[in-house]
C-alpha cells in the first residue's frame, strides 16, 4: 500500500544499495547488520509502493523504478550534504576554501598574501593547489582562479588579469641569445610549456617556427624555474613572471602579447552566488591586479 510519507532516512542506504547491489556489502559501508539493511529496503519499498530492486538468490539488481528513484535521491543527497558543508563553514569561521593553480599560487599569490591578510584580516584562506580543474561544488569549493574564455557550465566568473604570454630568460642568456631570437634562428634554447606552443608566438609574428625546444613542462612554475636557473628562454603569462621581471631575475625578450582567448578568472558556484568572502577576495583582487 502507498504511503504518502516516504521515509527520507532511508534514502542513503538505498543509494549506497543501488551502487553496491550487494546487501552484505552495504551494511559493512553503513554500518548496520544485514538484516537491518534488508529491512530498511523493505520499508523504503513499502512507501513508495513498489519494488526497487530485483531480487536474484543473495544478489539485488536495480531495476527500472529503482533506477528512476537514485536518479533523483543521489543529486539530492550530494546537495543537501554540500548545503551542509557550507553551513558549518559559514557558523565556525569565515574559511574562504579556493582551488588554485600551483603556478599561480607560488608565483604570484603567496607573495601577496600579507596583503590579502591585511586588507581581509577576517577571513582564513584555505588553498588547495592542483593542475586539475576541480568540480567545487562536489569538492566544497568556495571559489577558484582559473585559466580559460570565461564560460564553466554552473559558474560564474569574473576575468581579473589578461593571460597575454611573454618570453623571458635571466639577463645573461637574455643578452647571449636576443639577436638570434629577434631573427628566429633555430639554435636557440628554448623551453616550452604544453599549453602554450611556441609555434603559437612564431606564427603571431609571422615567424617559421625553426627551433626545437630543450624541454617541455606540463606546469608553468617548473617552467618558471627552469628559466630562472638559465636553462633556456620561456614563454610564460606574464603574470605569473610579473615579480621577477620587477626585480631583475629574469628580462622580456620581446613585448608580451596576447596569443589567444585564455584569461585569468575567478569563478564561483552559480547556486552559491557571490557569497561576501567571495566578494572581498574579487575585490582585493581586482585592486592587485589593476
């Protein structure tokens, strides 16, 4: 008989369950015996007034309403979960958790964090550094600083710093290899990071590409290094060089340009909104960067 008072706290077992197929399997991830989990599937069945799995000797199989009823309760779940989150977040302290590049943290975000301590002395950034693009709702992210054209599906974003690239070396190779690189000769130790092909700044400059790289980097900070040590000249965003040009660790062998759509952002979950954390770490941003 249907129920019309479906007993939510059944809810993540049975997703748990429909992942698994497995009572046995579940209890242990729930923590309750078999039989209590065989129990509350049950119950849960009894509300809704249908079946959910089917049953085949010790084994469960999710069938179609079973299908149609995770389909629903698992978002509903990790929502509720991440609500949550945010809420005891909010309630102990003004934490302010953000995923980073590791580049743009090394290079030019903890530099300035003083800064950012002194202008927002309230709240307590929480950085996570990771090449990877990380799903922040799933993960609990407030916010992220990202590379891109602007547009993430469920994002909001704000650019805040152009990604325009420069090359740069240390002033001894600078003055070693200027002439032939102005002429693009192809014996010119040059180090490449994988999303920004030197083929991109010889083809702006209506230059054959000739040389073949000494090395290539999938991180801009180990790039960054690489060219600080006098290993080879670097295309970089400027940004991320913009402290060591300033004091004279590396030189700009040509004038920054801007090779492609890519920008700094910084973006945040649409069903969040522009929380007030947020909106202070945009606005002492955009003072920085202005």
């Amino acid at each position: 008989m249907f129920n019309e008072r479906i007993p939510l706290h059944i809810l993540p077992t049975f997703v748990i369950a429909a992942r698994l197929e497995n009572l046995r399997a579940t209890a242990l991830q729930v923590h309750l015996t078999h039989g209590a989990v065989s129990q509350q599937i049950q119950q849960l069945e009894q509300a809704i007034g249908c079946p959910l799995f089917e049953r085949q000797g010790r084994g469960l199989r999710l069938n179609t309403a079973g299908r149609e009823l995770l389909a629903v309760a698992e978002p509903a779940l990790q929502a509720l979960q991440q609500g949550v989150n945010r809420i005891r977040r909010i309630a102990q302290s003004q934490a302010l958790r953000i995923s980073v590049l590791p580049s743009f943290a090394h290079h030019w975000l903890i530099p300035r964090l003083p800064s950012f301590h002194a202008t927002c002395a309230d709240i307590a950034l929480e950085i996570d550094a990771s090449l990877a693009v990380q799903d922040l709702l799933r993960k609990g992210f407030d916010a992220a600083i990202r590379l891109g054209n602007g547009q993430w599906a469920d994002m909001q974003a704000q650019r805040i710093a152009s990604g325009e690239v420069v090359p740069v070396a240390t002033p001894a190779l600078a003055h070693q290899w200027q002439a032939a690189f102005d002429r693009g000769a192809s014996d010119v130790p040059l180090l490449e990071h994988d999303v920004t092909p030197w083929r991109s700044w010889f083809s702006a400059h209506q230059q054959r590409d000739k040389a073949r790289p000494l090395a290539l980097f999938n991180d801009a900070g180990l790039l960054i290094r690489a060219a600080e040590q006098g290993f080879g000249i670097a295309l970089v965003k400027k940004l991320l060089v913009s402290d060591a040009l300033a004091d004279g660790r590396l030189v700009a062998l040509a004038q920054p340009r801007h090779l492609d759509q890519v920008d700094f952002y910084l973006v945040w979950p649409q069903t969040a909104g522009l929380t007030p954390a947020v909106e202070a770490l945009l606005h002492w941003l955009q003072q920085q960067l202005t």
